[in-house]
C-alpha cells in the first residue's frame, strides 16, 4: 500500500494568470479602501494626460479640416 504515489494538481498557465490577476485586483481594493488618496491622485494624472491628449487630436484635425479647404483668388 505504501507504493501508491500522491495525486499531483498541476494548474494551467492560464488559470495561474486568472489567479494572479485576481490576487492582485483583491490587494489593489484592500489598498484602496485603506488609504483612497493616492489613487485618487493618479487617477487625476490620468485624466489630465486623457485630456491633453484629446486636445492634441482635436487640434491636429482643425489642422487638417484647414488644410483641406479650398484656395480662392478672391482678395477683399
């Protein structure tokens, strides 16, 4: 009876990375309700970068809507 090798459970990469991802998520919520501010400032750094960016892209397409208008001749 004592030849009988133990069961072994051998998890899956993915189900490791759902774990980890899972594990992390929990520890970031614990963090979070222990001391809010800051996420609170980075979520700010991350909108602010959001709106410089749009800002940019806004720009560069009156940039472009400009460009493409056409030329005329007419001087007032």
């Amino acid at each position: 009876m004592s030849d009988e090798e133990p069961a072994k459970v051998i998890r899956s990469d993915a189900q490791q990375l759902v774990d980890l991802v899972t594990a992390l998520i929990g520890l970031g919520l614990v963090l979070y309700t222990q001391n809010p501010e800051p996420f609170e400032r980075a979520w700010e750094h991350v909108r602010s970068w959001g709106y410089a960016w749009m800002h940019r892209i806004s720009v560069w397409e009156a940039r472009q809507a400009i460009r493409s208008l056409p030329e005329t001749d007419e001087s007032s």
